[in-house]
C-alpha cells in the first residue's frame, strides 16, 4: 500500500531555550518601551494642545470683558457729562435769580 508515496515533512531543530528566550525577551522589551514611549509622547501632545486651546478661549473671554468694560465706560462718561450739563445749568439758574439755594431745594 502506498510504496512511492514519500512525503517530505521537514526538519526538526532542537534549540538551546537559554538564548532563545533571552532574544524573545530582548525583542519584547523593545517593543514595549517603544510603546510606552509612544503613548507617553502622545499624552504630552494632547496635554499641550488642550492647554493651548484653553489659553485661547481665556484670551477671548479677556479681550471681550475688556470690550465690554470699554463700552460701560464710555456709557458712563456721556452720562456724567450729561448731569453735569444739567447740574451747570441749574447752579447758573440759581445764581442768576435772587433766592438762595437753599429756597430751591426746598
């Protein structure tokens, strides 16, 4: 049965498993610290581009405030100057007549 059968299945190579272990292990470690070292690497990076994205939203914030206090004060400048126009006014009304001041503010 099956005499010009022959089948050619390979070597078989025994290996001291002291020095393979050691280059598996040698391999494995530079891996894994390529690794953690990507990963570290790109945690820095997006601890960076949050921080930076932050500052800039502060910034904006900082300039519309400032803005902002830009306009009250203007508002608030043309309303001073408005009483005292009409603060004027009334003081040179109570000179001008004959009654003190004290009668118009009765």
């Amino acid at each position: 049965m099956g005499t010009g059968l022959v089948y050619h299945l390979g070597q078989l190579k025994y290996v001291d498993s002291a020095s393979d272990s050691t280059s598996l292990n040698a391999s494995l470690l530079i891996y894994l610290a390529g690794g953690v070292g990507g990963a570290i690497l790109a945690i820095i990076f997006i601890v960076v581009v949050v921080f930076m994205r932050k500052s800039r939203q502060s910034a904006r914030a900082v300039k519309r405030m400032r803005n902002q206090m830009d306009i009250l004060e203007a508002r608030v400048a043309k309303e001073c100057k408005e009483g005292q126009k009409i603060l004027n006014s009334l003081l040179f009304f109570i000179r001008c007549s004959n009654c003190t001041f004290y009668f118009y503010t009765m």
